[in-house]
C-alpha cells in the first residue's frame, strides 16, 4: 500500500494494518524534515509530486521489496504540501517473518523512493530563500551542481 | 500510427498538454499549458520549450513521461497527449 | 536507554524520548512472538533475563553503537515474563541525521541484543510441550544442537 | 587474597551464591543456592556442580558471570561471591 498525504497522519492505524501471527519482525523507517540541509538552517520544506505517476513507481518498488526480500507486506506513505522541522515526511513499514528481509526490504524501499519517485522538494531557508533540492537524479554530480541555483 | 494518418505534408501538427513541476513550474510560471506543436519526439519538443521559455535545466538531466508512463524521449507525440518533465528528484 | 520491562509497553514515549531537530531518520525495530518457530505452532512465549548483568551489556551496545555509528540517540526495551503470540518481545530504535546511520545502528543494535543479553525463552508449544530455546549462543552450532533437548 | 588469607591446608572453603536461569534452573530445581566448596576456580565449580546435579551444557557451551561482570572461567573464588552460569542465550 503506498499513498501521499496531504496532511499529517498517524503511524499506528498503518502497523495495524500489517499486523500478521507470522510476523516475527516489523521494520519502521520515518523521514524527518531536519532543521539544517548543507548547512543552511531550513525553516519549511514544501514537497510537491507527480501524484499519478508516483502512485505506480512506488506501488512498482513495494512489489519489487516483496518478490526480492520474501518479505510479509509493506506499506509507505509520503508527504505532500508544506512541512514544518520535525514534521514527518515519509513512513515506510515492513513485516517479515524474520528480521534480516524486514532490514533489507525497509532499506530498499526508502532508497528507491527517494531515486525514483517524481517528488520536488523546496526548502525555505532564515532569512526567506528557498531553493529546489533535487541531487538525487540519474544524472551526474556535475549536471547536479549545475541545476542547484544558490550553491 | 496517428502521425502517419494525420500527415499532410512533412510536419505533423498535434496538440499535447505539458504539465511543469518544482523547476519548471516556477520557470515556466505555469502548472500545465496546452501546446501545438510540430515536434515529432519528446526530445525535440522539450527542445524547443527549453528555448522558448530559457529552462535552465538541459535534457540528460530529466526523465520524461508520456500519459503517466516514464518513456524513452524519442518517443513520438500523438494529439491530445499528455507530457510531463521529470526534473531531479528528491524524495523522501 | 536501556530497559526491561515486565509489562507490555507503549512506543510513542519512547519515541517521543529521542525527538530532536537534528534527526533526519528514525528506524524502529520491533520483534514480535510470531505463531511458529521451527515447526512448531508457538502458543506463549516466557523471557527470562539475568537482569544486572543485561542491563550493563545492553548499555554497552548502546554506547557502541553511537560510538561506531555517530548517531543521535538510541534505546532498546525488552520484555521479560510470559508473551502471547503477536506480543511485541523487543523495540529498538535509532535516530541520527542521516538515513544510512541509523540503519546500520539499528541492526547492530538488535543482533548484539540478541547473541550477548543473557535472556532465555522458553517456548509452550500447542499440545502442551515446551522448550528453552537457546541456538543464539557463541559456542559451536553441533553444541547448539546438543543443546536443544527436542531437536 | 582472602583465599591466601583464609588458607589452612592445601584446599580452601569458600561460600559462593550460585544463580540459576533458565535450563540450568530448571534442572537444579532452585533459583539461587549458597553453595560451600573448595573449587578453586570458576571452571572447577562449573564441574562439581555439573557432576553433583546433572547439568546438561557443557562447559564450553556456558559463559559465566561473577558479582554480575562476564568473567574468565580460570577466575578464583571469593567468599561470598555471587556466581552465574550463562546457557546459551535467546533474546529478542
């Protein structure tokens, strides 16, 4: 189960969906907005996606958690609109029968999310500048740099 | 198959509406726009947008997709398509 | 942090416990009785621990793991006494600036736990059988086997 | 050095408390006991023990605490130490 959030949401009705007599393990990854990004202090962060095509990468990626890692279910759930530090960004859960693919699984979906799924993040920095974060592109580091405006 | 049919000389019009996010958006001060064009793959069209509108970000730094799909930019562009650049991500 | 706890506890203040600005990941673990464990259909599940020595070993995983890590905080609470299936045995959870720290600790954090906390548990199988279930240890896996009165 | 002290022979009498967890308990029946011996060793205590109740581990299957630190086996005695025999663990 993936979606985006257009506000907060709680965790526990989430697990509880994945709760499962033959889970021995259950892995919860949670992306926080940090209060400094490259050493600048942020002050809000505004994620915005491309909801349709985001919605079949990330169903795409748990798919492929669940085939590699043998895994009992997984869900995650991201963020969209205007988040504050210390706000949650993206919860990814997983259960397995056994700790190892739980660890695996968690790793790969997070890692995925952040490569493939079409989501813009722009942070608002003291002093009120705000820049699009966006390295983390098939593209190279040099071709990076450059689309950074203020670094 | 619906640029052959609808060829009437050597360019092929079509018209396809292009959604811009993050970058885009703000460079293009638009959330989506229809445009006609007589581009006949993604990579010429995101060419010629690029151009006129002065996109600061170059085509290897994209991925592009086409009705929801993430597809190769030498795909062709049918009327009434809907066109969105992907620029780099940061999820999570 | 480190506890044991007799009773079932809640997580969120827990997790309220690590909260800081700084955090950009949090990983939680939670290792939950499952129904079956080798074949066999799992019906309650007793922990008992040597409580002093478990405390100082489990600070000391701790510590290792911010030493070893650079992490912001960690805890790990495990429960002692009888279990239900589906009854959470241990959580564990991490923060740290950065996503790929906090996996890592967590994942030490949890197998240290497991092969140096001086715990037992003895399994109640259906039909009334049980068994102290104690394959974790350092010495040689055919002593293991030694050790396993019903394998 | 209380054993040096407290010799009168060639053996000395300590009483130690020994606590059983787990396999171990169940097989000794009790949960701690003071036990006098002349072990001069934690590995020679281990034996007595093993031999007088029929423990099942062996020793190298066992790790062993004294005054709630992990120790060597080859650790002496002292009176009143408190002594754990670890079985092999299980946690999580």
């Amino acid at each position: 189960m993936f979606k985006f959030a257009a506000e907060k949401f709680e965790i526990d009705p989430l697990k509880k969906s994945l709760e499962d007599d033959r889970a021995g393990a259950v892995v919860c990854f949670e992306g926080i907005v940090r209060n400094r990004n490259e050493g600048k202090a942020v002050v809000t962060l505004e994620y915005e996606a491309y909801e349709t095509l985001g919605q079949t990468e990330a169903e795409n990626i748990l798919d492929e958690a669940h085939t590699r890692f043998g895994i009992l279910d997984a869900l995650c759930v991201h963020r969209v609109g205007e988040l504050k530090v210390g706000e949650m960004a993206v919860f990814v859960a997983v259960t397995s029968a056994h700790r190892h693919e739980a660890y695996l699984a968690s790793r790969y979906i997070i890692d995925e999310i952040k490569t493939r799924l079409p989501i813009w993040k722009k942070e608002t920095y003291e002093g009120g500048s705000s820049d699009w974060v966006n390295c983390q592109h098939l593209s190279s580091a040099s071709a990076c740099e450059a689309s950074h405006g203020s670094k | 198959m619906e640029i052959a049919e609808n060829r009437d000389a050597e360019k092929v019009n079509v018209t396809v509406t292009v959604r811009y996010f993050a970058i885009l958006k703000d460079q293009r001060g638009l959330t989506s726009e229809k445009v006609s064009t007589e581009a006949a793959t993604l990579s010429a069209l995101y060419n010629d947008l690029a151009a006129a509108h002065g996109f600061s970000l170059k085509q290897n730094q994209l991925r592009v997709a086409l009705n929801d799909k993430f597809v190769d930019w030498q795909e062709p562009l049918a009327e009434g398509a809907q066109v969105v650049f992907i620029p780099p991500v940061a999820g999570g």
